[in-house]
C-alpha cells in the first residue's frame, strides 16, 4: 500500500532520530535539548510550530492550520526519566537519565508522521495538530496544554505506547481497548502521628510502627473484601519512613503510596477508605493521622468509536496483527486527560527487545524496544488521519 511504502521510505531517519533522542535524554519540563533537536527537524520539514504552549518546553506544530473541516490531534511525549541506563547499546544514553519507557521512539515516531502529513497536506479536507509533550512520566505535561486551549477545536485525538505495556500480546501486535484501558494513578501520603519513648519502656509510647504496619495490612482488605473481585483496583505502599535509631521509637511514621483503578466509582471509594481505614486503626492504638489524597491522571477510557475505527485501519494495513485486550492493565498514563476532555483512543505497539537474554519491563535499566516494527505505529496514524480527513 501508499503508506506502507512511503513509512518504509523514512524509516532510517526515524531510526536515526530516535537513537539521537536516545543518547540525549532528558527528563519532566527540562527538555531543552529536545525541544531544539524536534524544531528543527520541523523547519527543516516546513512544519509551522509554537513552544512553550501551557506547558514549558511542550511543542503544538501544524499542518493546514485554519483550514475548514475536522480537526485531528497526534500526541507523543518526548520526556526521559532519572535511570542510569545499562542495555550496552551503541547507542545507549550518555548521561544518568534513560528513556526507559519508549518516549524517544514516540517522538521520533511522531516526526515521522509529521513529514509524511506534510507531503498529503494538499489531500486532507481539514488540519492536523501534534503535540510534543513534556512530563508525562510526573502526569502533568498534559495539564497545561489543554487548560491553553490546545484541544478546543479538536474532533479526536490519537496516542500510541510502545515496548512492553502489554506482555501478553504478540510481538509486532498492535494491541486496542475499547473503553477503560488503563488505570488512574493516583497518590496518597498517611502521616501515623504517636508518642515516642525509649526501645526498652514500649509502655511509654504510643507506637507508629506498629500502628503504621497496622494501617498497610488493613488497607489491603478494601481490594480483598470490598471491591468486587471481578474489578480491576490496586492499593500499594511503596515507601515507609520513620526512625532514627534502632532502640528508640519514633513519635512519626510516614506512608506514600499509589491508588489505582479503571473507573471513577471505585476511584472514589479508594480514596475514601484508605482515610478512613488509616484514621480508625490509628485511633484504636491511640495515634493519629493526616490523610492527603493527591489526584492523578484519571483512568484512561478510550471513545469506542474511534477505537473500532483505527483498528480497521491497523488491520487493512497489517492483518493477522491486531488485538484486543479483554482487561485493562493497571499502569497509568497522562494521555487520559486528552481522553477525558475528547473523544479518541491510545493503542500498544508491542515490540520488546531482549537484553541479556530476557525481556524487561518499562522503567527498568535494561529497557529496550525492537525498532524493526516502529514502521507500524506511524503508518497506522498516518493512514488514519488521511481516511479522517478525506
């Protein structure tokens, strides 16, 4: 097909691009580098662009700007994150950061699209936005940018995640979810506040260890006897602190962890709970606590319609690849706030590379994604944007 041919054509600077991104990698709103090397590669392409639009060091470039019709939107994020890379690629990272999580290959990716849009804009009866984000890996790059007004004459937006998000696919597989996909990923800190005493007197005290392990083994219950079994939730606690000395107990223990879940009721009823929960069992080994519930990106919940149809085009293109995912998964992503101001979809492209012999999951040092299937990420968003703007 066309598409096919002409991604084909501009594979090798993707794959270029990417590696430079990769060796490059920055991370939240710092992304100076980036930001420079993406302009460029849009003036170069004749792509009309602003920066710092809601967001510092986002990037919106333009395609038939004002031009009559339907609107469509393309987004990657283009941040890194704090990990010491150790895959031993050619063209592994020169400094502490890694895209551990596939950002570079969507940049590139995106820029891929953008020169083969800009070669059609004559073709398509509308215009077309791309949005370079940052910050994606803190959940709020997206904020900004759609409180700027980014989205507001947009009819659809479309995102793609690549590496391994989805381990029980087929590798090459474009994988698609109709309604809630993934998860919100929200935060809560608990503060156990006691009384402190020597190790050896325990009756003096009024202990925030024992109240704190407490509070982690109760929350748990509400997944084990309060949510129905059959709907997706996590509760975990992922840091403990609290203590200076091993024979003295401390007069504070803090709790930080994360609350998941793929719809709005539940998400509520986590946060309420986990106050509760956390307040009641402190009050019964006289402690006290603070409570802070911090919301996140929201469950991500793709439009069904424009699901069903970029998967027809995925399959037009790449038949016998296309799956359908029968449960969401639990990791969170900020393309939800799009999903929750508009209608569109986000879709996997599953393309793991082995390092060491094994596959690794997302934000681990050893991450790596094959690039030989990258191909079929930009020909399906730029297939669909033509058949949207036809």
């Amino acid at each position: 097909m066309e598409t096919k041919n002409s991604v084909n054509n501009i594979m090798k600077d993707v794959v270029e691009w990417r590696r430079y991104l990769h060796r490059h990698p920055e991370t939240g709103f710092d992304l100076e580098n980036t930001v420079r090397f993406v302009c460029e590669k849009l003036d170069e392409m004749g792509i009309e662009y602003e920066t710092n639009v809601g967001s510092k060091c986002s990037i919106i470039a333009h395609i038939n700007k004002g031009k009559s019709g339907k609107c469509i939107a393309l987004r990657a994020d283009m941040d890194a994150l704090p990990v010491k890379e150790i895959t031993n690629l050619e063209f592994s990272s020169e400094n502490d950061n890694m895209h551990a999580c596939g950002h570079d290959a969507h940049t590139a990716g995106l820029l891929g699209v953008c020169k083969l849009l800009k070669e059609r804009e004559n073709e398509l009866n509308g215009s077309v936005k791309f949005i370079f984000q940052p910050a994606e890996e803190i959940g709020t790059g997206a904020i900004g940018i759609i409180e700027k007004g980014v989205l507001d004459n947009v009819d659809e937006i479309i995102g793609l995640h690549v590496g391994n998000i989805y381990p029980e696919g087929a590798k090459g597989n474009l994988v698609f979810k109709k309604g809630p996909m993934m998860a919100s990923m929200d935060k809560f800190i608990i503060k156990v506040k006691g009384q402190g005493s020597h190790g050896a007197y325990p009756n003096l005290s009024k202990d925030p260890v024992v109240t704190a392990s407490h509070i982690v083994a109760g929350i748990q219950e509400i997944l084990g006897r309060e949510i129905n079994p059959v709907e997706p939730a996590v509760v975990t606690i992922g840091t403990i602190h609290g203590g200076s000395a091993f024979n003295i107990i401390p007069e504070t223990v803090e709790l930080t962890g994360t609350a998941r879940a793929v719809n709005n009721e539940t998400r509520e009823y986590l946060h309420k709970r986990i106050g509760e929960i956390a307040s009641n069992i402190a009050a019964a080994f006289r402690c006290e606590t603070e409570y802070e519930f911090f919301y996140q990106p929201p469950p991500l919940i793709n439009d069904e319609n424009a699901t069903i149809k970029v998967m027809e085009v995925a399959k037009k293109l790449y038949p016998g690849t296309v799956e359908e995912m029968k449960a969401p998964v639990m990791g969170g992503e900020d393309f939800a706030w799009y999903l929750k101001k508009i209608p569109g979809t986000f879709f996997f492209l599953h393309n793991p590379l082995e390092i060491d012999g094994k596959v690794w999951p997302h934000h681990n040092p050893r991450f790596a994604i094959d690039e030989d299937y990258l191909d079929r990420g930009i020909a399906v968003m730029t297939e669909y944007v033509s058949e949207f703007l036809k």
